[in-house]
C-alpha cells in the first residue's frame, strides 16, 4: 500500500513539474526588460510600450519578415522601419499622440 502510495505521488509530480515549468512567465516582466533591451532611456509606461510594441507586431503580421518585429522596436522605436510601420497600418493620422508616446519613453524628441 505504501509503496503504490509512493509510485502515484512520484508520477504525479513527474506530470506536474513540467506543466507548471512550461508556463509562460510574467508578461510584464518580459516587456520590461525588453524596455531596457532596446535602449529606452526615458520613463517605463506599460500602456504606452505596449501601444508601440502592438505598432510592431501589427506591422510584423502584415509584412511576416522574421526581422521586422525587433528592427521596429530598436532604438527605443525611433527607426525608419517604425516610421514606415506607421504608414504601412496607415496611423499617420495619429503620427503627433505616437511622437509624444515615443518622446516619453524614449527620453527624447523622435525624428518621426
């Protein structure tokens, strides 16, 4: 009894481990540091980096080029290729509201 007892409690946790390892880890912290990866200087404002990096991703799923996600994003989303996100997904509209949002969290004026 004891050693059944035994053998159900080991092959349990020989499920379960690797479940709970396997799950995603804190999405916020990831995009936190990816704030610093890509040479941001400015304040982090989760809602405003995730409205740029939704801008990348948008233009990534348009586009599917392996590279487009972070060529957007780098230098704190103050690239050519960010700009031409912006035209490709026709936000040029909102191009002053997303100057202020790069001026914020990239700690200087854009050149957009």
């Amino acid at each position: 009894m004891c050693s059944k007892n035994l053998f159900l409690s080991l092959a349990l946790i020989l499920v379960l481990v690797p479940m709970i390892v396997s799950f995603p880890r804190h999405h916020t912290l990831s995009k936190r540091s990816s704030f610093f990866d890509i040479e941001c200087k400015g304040v982090f404002n989760k809602s405003i980096f995730f409205r740029l990096d939704r801008i990348c991703e948008d233009c990534y799923s348009l586009f599917r080029e392996p590279q487009l996600h972070s060529l957007c994003k780098k230098r704190c989303f103050t690239t050519d290729y960010f700009k031409g996100c912006l035209d490709a997904l026709q936000l040029t509209d909102e191009q002053e509201i997303i100057k202020t949002y790069v001026k914020a969290i990239n700690g200087a004026e854009p050149i957009l």
